[in-house]
C-alpha cells in the first residue's frame, strides 16, 4: 500500500508537532512513512507570540521529539507571580512549582510561543532530512499560502491551494490553523461557526517591551479598575520582557473588543489604538508599556475564546489543537493540548493506516477527556481576579496575601489550578523515542547559564 499523504494547514506548534511524530513508526522503512505537506499561511515562519505553558502530558511528548533540553534551556526563567499595587509594592507572590507536581500559574516550562515554534519547526526540519536521506519523502513546507477549496469523498480529499491555483489530492488533511481555522470552516461548515465558539469577554494584547529599571524575574500582576489587568513578564532575551494588557468586558458594553479582533493582523493600528484608550491613565506602568506598544515589533491582539465541537473528524478531515478545541490562553493548557492531540493523532493514524474512521475514532476517544478537563473553567475566575473597583482590587490583594501567607495558595492549586496532571498519562503507540537534539545550540545562546 503507498504511503499515507498528508497535508497539515498550519505551522504552529500543533501542525509540525504532528509531522514529525507522523515519521516516528520504528517499524516503517523510510519509503513507507507518510508524505507530508504542510502549508503555512504566513511567508515565514510565525515566530511571535508571549509565554505559553508545557505542562504534564505536554512535557513527556517533547521528550519523545528530544527536545526537552532545547525546550527548558529557553525557558522564560519566570520565577512566579506577585501581585503589585500602584506603587509596584508587591501584595503577595505565588512562587512556580519547578518541579512541575503541582500546577500553579507559571508552570516549569514558560517560554515564548514563537522560540518554541522556532524549536519544533527546527527539530522537524532534522527529522525529514534523516528519512529524506534514507529515501523517504519527509516533509515539505509551503510558505505563504492558503486553501480557497476543499472537497473531499471516500477516496480522497481536494484542494487548491489559493494564490497558485495548483490542485492537489491527498489521503488526509489536518486543520491545525489555529483558533480562527479556515479548515474548520472549510470541512464543518461556516454557518455554525458561532456555535463552536464559545466567548469569554476577556480582550487582550501580548508584545514585548525593553526591560525596565523594574522589570524582574517574576510576572508582575497589576489591576486597575474596570476589571483591566496588566501583566509584565520576563522572556528568554536578558534585554526585553512582554507585557500582556487585558480587559474584561462582562456587560458586552464595547463593541469595539470583538469587532477589532474580527478583522485580524489588517487592524493592528485599531487594535493598539483601543488599547491605549483603555489604558491610558490606568496608573502604575501604563504609560511606560503604552509608548512601548507603538514600536514593538510583535504585536498580538486576540479575543479570548474556546472550540468546542462534539467532533473533530469530517470523513478526511480532522482539526487538531486550537483549530479543533482551544481552550484559552486562560486554561494555561492550548499548549499542552496542542502536543498531546499530535502525538495521539499521529498514533492513532500510524496504528491505523488503512482505516481512517478507526484512526479518527481513536484519536477522538483519546483526546476529549484532556479537552473536557482543559476547558472546565468560567469567565468567573478571572472576574473574581480582575475586579471592577479600587476597593475590589483592594480586597482581592488582601485575599490573595493571605492565602499565600498562609500556605492555602498550593493547596488551592492542587483542587483548581490547570489540569495538567489531572488528564493521564501518553497511550504508548510504540513510536521512536528519539535522543536530545542538540541543534538549537547553533541558533541561540540559552539566558540560564546551566545551559551553556
Ligand atoms: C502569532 C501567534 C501568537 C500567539 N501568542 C500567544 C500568546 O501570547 N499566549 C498564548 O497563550 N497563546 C498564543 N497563541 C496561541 C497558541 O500558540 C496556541 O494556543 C497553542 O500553542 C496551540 O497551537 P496551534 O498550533 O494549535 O495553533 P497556533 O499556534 O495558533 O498555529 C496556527 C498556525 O496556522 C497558521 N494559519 C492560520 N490560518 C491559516 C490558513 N488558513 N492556512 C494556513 N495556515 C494558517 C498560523 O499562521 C499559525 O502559524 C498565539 C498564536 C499565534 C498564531
């Protein structure tokens, strides 16, 4: 039987993920492993975005890709939260659990989405290289590129590819685009669209700033009233940190947060210009972060939102992380979903090769209990976190200092932090667990000297 032909529709952390546990069988010759497609939307490589988490199950599938050294080597080196007033005096801090037991809001590994989407995409490059070399078909990146159509019967799924116009068949397509997935539209449907989304009234924009005479190794949580939350955090670069502006509008009263998110990347200009009316006088660093916001070169605005889909697979198409079931930046668990759901579907396929509805069905069954866990939250949370007025702020900074003066933070974390170690262990498909990768040692120098 010829080889499965894959094509993936992104390259985040989800789609080359996928790739490269899809060229894992052990017991495949290099010319029986999948062929592999995957199409980009942007000309390079997005290597943007703030801090994410690995946590849990996520951890042990970047040890099977060897890249947990690469992967904790660029690591943000957050040491925690604190909790900081106006006058940058810290109410209370909540340090991270390093040893990834317990699950607090920095995880062990924190790094920037874009070094870590560097990372993989790297490591998947490495990888299609060595079956290419033993004459296998590996992988192949398109850049730049979009799909205008998508039709699909038992034998095969079509496509064109929008600014070429070259149509391809393949086996399967994957929709790993991310939150606003054009595949998801493309395969299920456009007019439920609404319906899969499932909207928190929390706003926000992440980019990076230069350090500030401030700026220390911790998250620094601050809120001003009007339920606006502000964080500044470190990154893996000693001379820039991120800062995350946030808003949560409950009551729906400003149109303005949806409707600038709808019209993506075009209304970076609306997007910064909302932002800054919202915090413009907010007090603290505001000002500082604001001016930043003008020059800074990676600007990422989104609405914050969850998939949810009873399933994931539409005859030959199948929707993996964000695209399928993004849990939100809130669940601290998109990232570790992401990874999960490509190891599983990356097994399930690879144990399954000629029976898709048994692949797809595996991968389903394996995947919805980490999903259901890794959605179970409220926007109610964070409102009690991000109050409305002064006085709210007030009480919310007295709670949190004696929660952790009292040693209740971790206990509190254990019962309702994110849900990382609540989701079982990886189902073991017998898939090559490949040794650490040492390449990243050529592409940057790690800030925690332990690496050097
Ligand atoms: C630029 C960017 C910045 C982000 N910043 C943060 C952050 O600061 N904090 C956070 O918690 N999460 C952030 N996220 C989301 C986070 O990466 C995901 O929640 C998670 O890691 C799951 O990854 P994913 O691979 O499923 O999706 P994503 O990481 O979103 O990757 C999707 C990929 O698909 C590409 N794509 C989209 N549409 C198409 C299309 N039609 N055709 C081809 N390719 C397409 C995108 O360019 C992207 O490369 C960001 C995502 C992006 C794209």
């Amino acid at each position: 039987m010829a080889p499965l032909n894959i094509l993936i529709v992104g390259l985040g952390i989800a789609g080359p993920s996928l790739a490269s546990l899809l060229l894992l069988d052990p017991t495949q010759a290099a010319e029986e492993k999948p062929q592999i497609t995957i199409l980009e939307r942007s000309s390079e490589l997005r290597s943007t975005g703030q801090s994410v988490d690995v946590r849990g199950v996520g951890v042990d599938v970047i040890r099977r890709l060897g890249l947990e050294t690469a992967i904790r080597a660029s690591t943000t080196g957050e040491e925690g939260v604190q909790f900081v007033d106006e006058s940058n005096a810290i109410w209370a801090q909540m340090a991270a659990d390093k040893s990834g037991k317990v699950q607090t809001g920095t995880s062990d590994i924190e790094i920037l989405r874009g070094r870590l989407a560097s990372i993989i995409y790297e490591r998947s490059k490495v990888i299609s290289a060595e079956v290419q070399a033993k004459g296998g078909k590996g992988i192949e990146y398109i850049f730049g590129g979009v799909l205008d159509q998508l039709e699909q019967d038992e034998k095969s799924v079509r496509v064109r590819f929008a600014k070429s116009g070259e149509r391809r068949s393949f086996d399967v397509v994957v929709g790993a685009d991310g939150l606003a997935s054009m595949t998801r539209r493309q395969a299920f449907g456009a007019e439920d669209e609404e319906k899969r989304m499932y909207r928190l009234p929390l706003y926000g924009a992440a980019f990076s700033i230069p350090k500030g005479k401030n700026d220390v190794e911790w998250r620094r949580w601050f809120n001003a009233p009007g339920r606006r939350g502000v964080m500044v955090r470190p990154t893996h670069d000693p001379e820039m940190w991120s800062a995350a502006m946030f808003v949560i509008d409950a009551a729906d009263k400003d149109k303005r947060l949806l409707d600038v998110a709808h019209e993506g990347a075009r209304t970076v200009e609306r997007q910064k210009s909302l932002m800054k009316e919202k915090f413009e006088g907010a007090g603290w660093e505001c000002t500082r972060l604001l001016e930043a916001m003008e020059t800074t070169e990676d600007f990422y605005y989104s609405t914050i939102a969850q998939v949810r889909m009873k399933k994931w697979s539409q005859r030959r198409v199948v929707l993996l992380g964000d695209a399928g079931y993004c849990a939100s930046p809130i669940s601290g668990m998109g990232t570790t979903l992401a990874l999960t759901g490509a190891y599983n579907l990356a097994g399930s396929l690879l144990r399954n090769p000629n029976n898709l509805n048994a692949a797809f069905a595996q991968y389903e069954t394996l995947m919805r209990p980490v999903v259901n866990k890794a959605q179970d939250f409220t926007i109610t949370g964070p409102m009690m976190m991000n109050p409305d007025t002064w006085w709210g702020i007030w009480m919310r900074n007295a709670l949190v200092w004696f929660i952790c003066w009292s040693g209740l933070a971790m206990l509190m974390f254990k019962v309702a932090g994110p849900k990382a170690d609540k989701v079982g262990g990886l189902t073991d498909f017998a898939l090559e667990k490949l040794p650490e990768w040492n390449g990243w040692r050529e592409l940057w120098k790690p800030k925690d000297p332990k690496y050097l």
